[in-house]
C-alpha cells in the first residue's frame, strides 16, 4: 500500500510548502477576510471567494515545489516503498547498482524533464491567473477617464 510513503513524503516536504505558504499568508491582511465576515458571510464562504484565490499563486508554487523535491527523493522512499512498487529513484539506484550507465542516464533525463515540463506548465497558469485577475479588477482608472479638452478663451470685445 503506497499509504506509508505518501504519509513519508508529506512528513519530509510539508515544511518546505509552509515556508511557501506562511510568505503569502503573512501578506494577506486580516482586514480583508474580518469585512468578509462583518458582511455576514460563513468562514467557509471567506476562505474560498477571499483568501483561496489571493493565495493561489502560493499554493500552486508550493505544489510544484513539492512535486519537484519529491520526485528525485531516494531516501524516504527506499525505505518505505513496497516490494512491488517500482519507482522512479528506486530503478535509478537499482539500474546504476547493477552497472547499466546508458539507460541511468536516459532515466536521469526523463527524470530531470518531468519536473521542468511541470514548472512551465506552472508558470503558464500563473501567467494565466494574473492575467485573469488584472482583467476582472479592470485597468486603474477605468470608467473614471475624463477626456481634457483645452479651454477656449475668447477675447474681450
């Protein structure tokens, strides 16, 4: 059962999320989630239309922090994986245990672009969800532009 690693994983990297995470929740201003709450909604309805979205570049970057850290980790795993499971560090070790040089270095490969492809796609949706938010709070200014016209003096007459 692969519950023992997952409990591992989670053990080993939480801390380096919450470093993420705690950063963008120390910027989130109680003020905004206690005018929430004022205005009469639940916590529940606070967290998700308030602090969910401001913090969702944290929790995305943490994430993939996460999976990046974790997808090379050896350690934890080696210790906890089940004999039937094959895993990617794991055949690593085993591949350059028996003296196989090519294929570890094409599984380093692949081993090395899974993350990579994984942090584009992440900065994409980052990209994504700022563009999306800057098109909901509009451009400052809009609808409040006052077209100037220069002023006319007429002479005296």
């Amino acid at each position: 059962s692969p519950i023992p690693m997952v409990v591992g994983q989670v053990v080993l990297f939480l801390p380096y999320a919450m470093r993420v995470i705690s950063s963008a929740l120390v910027q989130l201003h109680d003020e905004l989630l206690e005018v929430s709450r004022v205005c009469g909604t639940s916590w529940i309805s606070t967290a998700w239309r308030i602090a969910v979205p401001l913090l969702s570049p944290a929790l995305i970057g943490a994430a993939v922090l996460v999976f990046v850290y974790s997808f090379r980790e050896l350690g934890a795993v080696v210790l906890l994986v089940a004999t039937d499971m094959t895993l990617l560090p794991v055949l690593i070790f085993d591949m350059w245990a028996a003296g196989q040089a090519t294929q570890v270095a094409v599984l380093n490969m692949v081993s090395a672009a899974i993350p990579a492809v994984l942090l584009g796609l992440s900065a994409l949706v980052l990209r994504m969800l700022r563009r999306r938010r800057r098109m909901d709070a509009g451009t400052p200014g809009e609808g409040l532009r006052v077209e100037a016209t220069p002023a006319t003096v007429e002479p005296a007459r």
